[in-house]
C-alpha cells in the first residue's frame, strides 16, 4: 500500500505524463494563432508599469519587469545592460491664445527641449501651412514670434514629415523666433498632441518647441488668416532625469550551435503619455514569438530577445553594439519589431538567404497567413539594431499594416485597447516561423566575401 | 449728359438690377446644400469663441458673438435674455495611481462636482463593471474607498447610461464612498475623458466626482482584478462662476402673420472643452435654415432662431419658459437642434400636423434628401424647448444620424473639424424645407381642444 500510494501521489504530482513531441514549422505557426503569450505580456507591461520614459523611475520599474517577465517565461542568461544617457523629463505644460480670441490649446513639448521661463513666454504667431514656405523665409524673419509649421501628415509619411518636427525650432530660431510649434506628426485629426525627440541644431539657440495637436493647429492656422495679429502664451517645463538606461536580454540557449544568435526583440522604453503599441507590442511579439521558435528548448541556434532601453531618444542602439562588439560575428541574423501590432503583411530577408535551405519553405509556411515573402533585401529592420546591421548582422524586416499607427503614436492614445489580439498573433505566427526555421538551419546569412578586385 | 451719366452711375451702384424672384421649396432645399452660412456661423464660433461654459468670460464672449452674428445675418428684433444660474468652473485637476503600479489617469471632473482638499484625496479603489452591481452594495461597503465604474455605454443609449454619471457619487456616498469615477459616456476607446453635469442628490454627503477616459477606467479595472488594493489619488478643483447666463435670439417678422411664430434654435453655451458638435451645429444650421425658409423676407408667418444660454446645466428651458408665459399662444411650432451634424434620417410632426395641407408635400420634398418622414408624434425635440412644449407648444423633431455623435460629445475631441459640411447641409436644407413650409401656411399645429366628456 506504501509503495502504491507513493506512486500514486508521484503521478499527481508531475502531472499526466504526455511525452512532448517536436513541432513542425507548421503547427508552430498554428499554435501561434491562439497562443496567449504576446497578449499577456503586453497587458502586464502595460497594466503594471505603463509608460516608462528613459531617465524616469518608470524606465527602472521597466527594467525590473523585464527581468521578471523573461524569467518567468523560461529564458536564461539574462542581463541587465546599464548605458549612459542624457534624458529628458516633462514637466507641467500648457499654451494658449491669449488674444483676439482667448482659448486653450491642446500641445505636448517636443522632447529635448528647452523650457519656457516660468511665467511662460507670449508672443504673436506666424503660421506656415508648409514647412519649405517657413525655410524660405529670409533671416530675421521671425523676430520675437512664435512659428507654427500647420503641415498635416500625409498617410503613413513620418519620414519625410521628420523636419518639421526635429529641426523646426532651430530652423524658425536662426530666423529670429522666440518659440516654435508643429502639427503633430499624424494623418489623424483626433485632439492629441503626438511628441517625440526633437534634434537642436549645434550652435543655434535653442528655443521652446511643442507639437499641436491637428485641431489647435487648425485653430490657430484660421484665426491668423483673419489678419489681426494672434498671441499665443507657451509654457514648457522640463529637466534632465536619470543618466542612465539599461537594456535588458534573455536567451533560449541553442542545443547544438549556441554561440550562433538570432538577436531579435522591441525597445522597452516609451514616450511619457504611451507605449502600448510602441513598443509595447514589439516587446510582446517578439518574446511571445522566440518562445514559439524554441520549441519547448529544441533550437539548434540561440534564440535572443533584447528589449532596448532608449529607442525614442536613440541611443540604445550604439550602445548595444559598443557592449558587444566582441561579439558580433556570433549574431547570425536580426530584427527588432517597432511599427505597431496590426499584422504583417511581407518579410524581407537578408542578401542571398533565398539562395539557401533555410528559408525554402518560407513562403509557403507564411501563405495562410497572407505574408509575402518579398525578393528584396530587408530594410528598416529597426533603430536599435540598425548599427549591428552598420557592422555586417545579417538582418530581416517585417513590413506591417501601418494604416493606424500613426493616429496613436507617441500620443496618449497609445493604450492596451488599441491592439487586436488576433492581428498581433498573426504576427507572433510569422515571426515564429521565420525564428524556428533560421534557429535550426546552419546556413550563413552573411553575404560570401567580396572577391579581391582585378589588378 | 450729366442726368444721363448720374443714371450710369445709380446702375453701378446698386449692381444688376435682377428681380429677386420667389424660390419654390424645392428651390430652398436644392440652394441650402451648397449654402455656406452654416458652416460660416460654425466657423466662426469655434474660431472667435470656442468652448463656452456658462457663468464664464467665454459665454460673454459668445452672448456677445451671437448679437453682432444675428445682426450680420439679417436678424431683427434681436434680444439678450439674462436669467440667473449657480453655475460650475473647472480648476485644475488630475489623477494617478500611486500604487502598486504608478500610472496617470486622463479625467475630467464631473459638472457640479465638489473639490477636493488642495492636496486631493488618496483612497484604495474598488471597481464595478455595471452601474447596478455598485448599487447591489449595501451601506457601508465603501467606506473610505474611491468607487469606480467601468460599464462601457452601448452604442448611443446615452439616456440608459446618465444615472452612471448624474447620481453614482451620490449613491456611492451613500455607501460610504469618499470618492467616485465613472467610466466616461461613450462607446469610444479614444483617451478622452467626456465630462458633464452630474446631480448630487440632495441630503447626500456630496463627493469629488470624475469621468475617466474608457482606457484609464480598463487600466483601473485591470489593476484592481490582480488583487492588491489599488490606491488613487484624486485633485480636483472648481468654483462658482458668473450667476447669469443670456438666451440670444432673432427674429425674421413674418409678413402676413407675425404673431404667429415659429421658435427653432439650439443651445449657445458649451462644455469648457468642446462645443464645435454640441452645439455649435444647432445654432448653425438652425440659423442658416431659417434665412433660407424665409426666403427673402417672404414668409408669411414670424421665424424666430434662439440660442439657449445654459443647456449644459439645464438651466435656459425653464427660464426661456418663464420669460415667455405671455407669448406662449404665439408659438406655433418649435424645435431645437442639438444632437449633431452627421445629417438628418427622419422627422416627426406634432400630433395630427399631416392631416393639414402645410406638410402635403413634405414627404416627396425631403425624399431626395433621403430624410422620411415619420408618422410617429415628435419626441425628444430638445432640452431648451421641453418646458415651452409641456405647455402645449406643438413641436417637431429630426432624428440624426448619431453613430458619432457620442464620440465627441462634451470631450475635447469636439471641434470644427469633426464636422462634414455635406452632411450638416443636408440638415440645413431639410429643416428649410420645413421651416419654409410652416411659416407659409395658416394650420394650426395645436391639437382641438378635447370634447368635454360626457356627463
């Protein structure tokens, strides 16, 4: 009777003893779909930390998080990298008209810049519907005004749109401005302010530099076409925070070629007012979709989720290839995922990897979920691994569906609600795929050396 | 030469001289959809005056708008009506989480809301996910706590929804609550709080009341279901304003009948965060109808446009009523607008109104507009004319498309740009239609006095 109960309670215990078998490329990608990692992940980060600026005490609640949230998820060698940063801290901000028609605006300062004296500054505006007809005005244009850029975004054309919001405040203050405001960078028309780092030009003084949201832009573009001159008072307080970041990584160590490593992941920092689906969604997918790969631990190759700890002020990235330059002939492919969770649409991958077995299958495995594997070289692989791919890392990127990305980012209205679970895990899928077959191919993605010119 | 030329010259002054001819109802409805008063009046509200709470300088400004813009348009017999308010000033506010996760919230506090002390209150929080399972508790169950109510409203039932806003921090005061957030009024997800009037029942310990934007209400309920208390901290503040608001109107006098008049309008006051939708669209198109129903002058019968002066605190109807006692048995149809501009589906008449000949050709009129007309009596035809229409002012009403109406409605995501021009002058030109067809026609829209009964 000792012996049977013992036996007994020893089945309880481990539970029902289902040997766990390998899974397919395919059943991984099918699992995928109604996997809850991503999601959960994504609301924990969210739920129990929120946004987590650089520099803030929520940036070190991140990193702990992080730290946890990858540990219980089964991942080792975990690191907790520190990097010097110089942050930048919000604080109390408001603008308004003062006159001929006193009313409220909805802004956010634009990161990096300067504070107003505290009383604020009031000054009368002049507004430019293009950002080209405020460059052309000459030098001394602008003395003692306060200039708005009122150039709606078109579509997803952040890019292009990236002056207005980086070097308008230098640009409107080598030409005698006292204060500077932008349309926010967003083809939407709801009243959030969308901020971002804006980039002082060296030797230029720098002035106060908010972004507008689209209907106080709008506001302010038609009470000046009425002629009288418009006054606006801003009032912008900011300050350094902490002067350090960190990155953190976990890695489901490779089986047979464990130095080789598959460096993917999101940034773990936000802006100050969001960061569920930037780059909440990043992190999510990226761990969710690793763990996927690994296939209960069968990887040949070491699969490496890195959640950089700077992106929006762009330093993360330099800073992880400066910590590991030593090693970067062992990362044999990246990717960071940093455009929203609305799904994938295509995948690009490195120089010649087609031309190899790893990725014979690719295409058909992507094909029930509608991701096309495009013949060109990946690009845009992301800000935080784009100075390892500088360096010779092979790199894939995903292109997603970006049709509403830019309505919530960097705005308050980049919240949990805003992701759909489904699309999010089509994407997990994707990844997942794509990780399972590079972790366990031996291919080389780096292109085959040049060979030495003729002489 | 001098006779012929000073006749050249009288020629040139007073431009073609083209006989204005009558425009049919047709004619009305066909120039009202690409008539630019509207959105001229609209525009210049929300440029010239923008948000308008009354008891505030900007509901001066407004009272002082609405004058000079009657006058502008043609208007006589224009009024400024006072009557005394206890009306409600935001201050500053805010609210957070304090732990165990450290988290903005996006609030806005509740109309008639008391404030908090200066340093606002800090309490554990306890969630409900419907208004009626806070009130299964029974006295005592919130002692000391912030209640907080995440029952998203479904789709437009706006009405079902109010005791959530109106009475909850009563009835959670009455529990013992020293605080209360709902869930704002809106079936968005957008980051808005959507404020409004809330009505402390009397005898009840009033308590600091707010709306939360439906993210922070989910971010609360997420936080809360993990178990640990959940701390907030709440700061509100408010103060009485001005004790007087003004109802503005104007009259076009009828020609054959001007003491019969016709009473339409909408409401001139606004929440201290919007007012482009509600209500700047009803004084638009109410005013831009009746100058096209006229008809230069034509009609028969008095239109009179009047802009309530206190809607959002209930306070204009009553007073609208008592100021006019007198004139009551003038007021031969009435009607406000205030639920949008995404354009008119159908309308109701008063009781019997179709079985006279005023309205015969009201049906094939609107038809092209693709408005019905609705056999039902009219109901709900605004909240300023309620009281004038219980004491038998015989009313119509249009039934809007309102699928967005309660996106916008009294957050900061109401203004200018939300509105579609085609869409309000569609309304424009069904309510000239109508207006045109009333004001040209001696029926009496009062239903026959009841036979005595029988003894």
């Amino acid at each position: 009777m000792k012996t049977a109960f013992a036996l007994v309670l020893a089945l309880v215990l481990i539970g029902p003893a289902v040997a766990q078998t390998a899974s397919t490329p395919a059943a991984i990608r099918d699992a995928a779909l109604t996997d809850s990692t991503a999601w959960d992940v994504l609301e924990s980060l969210t739920t129990e930390v929120g946004p987590r600026l650089a520099g803030t005490p929520a940036a070190e609640r991140a990193r702990d998080w992080a730290v946890a949230k990858l540990r219980e998820l089964g991942f080792s060698n975990i690191r907790v990298e520190p990097f010097p940063i110089q942050s930048w801290v919000r604080g109390a901000e408001s603008a308004e008209v003062t006159g001929p028609y006193p009313q409220k605006l909805t802004i956010l300062g634009l990161g990096r810049s300067v504070p107003t004296p505290p009383g604020g500054i009031e000054a009368p505006i002049v507004v430019f519907s293009t950002y080209a007809e405020m460059l052309a005005q000459p030098e001394g244009a602008f003395t003692g005004k306060i200039v708005i850029v009122n150039q709606p975004m078109r579509a997803t054309e952040y890019g292009a749109f990236g002056p207005n919001r980086r070097t308008g405040a230098s640009e409107a203050s080598r030409r005698g401005a006292v204060g500077y405001m932008t349309r926010s960078l967003t083809p939407a028309t709801t009243d959030f302010a969308h901020t971002g780092a804006s980039n002082p030009i060296a030797g230029v003084t720098p002035i106060p530099a908010a972004a507008l949201s689209p209907p106080s832009a709008d506001l302010l573009a038609r009470m000046a076409a009425r002629g009288p001159p418009v006054r606006v008072r801003m009032k912008l307080d900011s300050a350094p925070g902490g002067s350090t970041a960190w990155t953190v990584s976990g890695d489901l160590p490779g089986t047979t070629r464990p130095d080789e490593i598959i460096v993917i992941g999101g940034h773990l920092d936000s802006w100050d007012v969001g960061g569920a689906v930037d780059d909440g969604a990043g992190i999510a997918v990226t761990t969710a979709a690793a763990r996927l790969a690994s296939n209960g631990g069968r990887n040949q190759r070491t699969l490496r989720v890195v959640m950089w700890g700077a992106e929006e002020m762009a330093f993360a990235g330099s800073a992880y290839l400066a910590a590991h330059q030593g090693e970067l002939s062992k990362f044999v492919l990246t990717s960071e995922s940093d455009t929203g969770a609305d799904g994938a649409l295509a995948v690009r991958l490195p120089v010649g990897a087609l031309n190899g077995p790893a990725f014979a299958n690719l295409a058909g495995l992507l094909e029930p979920l509608k991701v096309v594997v495009e013949p060109a070289a990946a690009t845009g692989a992301g800000d935080d691994v784009s100075a390892i791919i500088g360096q010779g890392v092979p790199a894939f990127s995903f292109r997603l569906d970006g049709s509403r990305y830019f309505d919530l980012h960097h705005s308050a209205d980049d919240t949990l609600d805003k992701v759909d679970k489904a699309k999010m895990n089509q994407m997990v899928a994707a990844w997942a795929v794509l990780l399972n077959l590079a972790a366990n191919s031996n291919q080389n993605f780096r292109p085959p050396p040049a060979l030495a010119p003729a002489r």
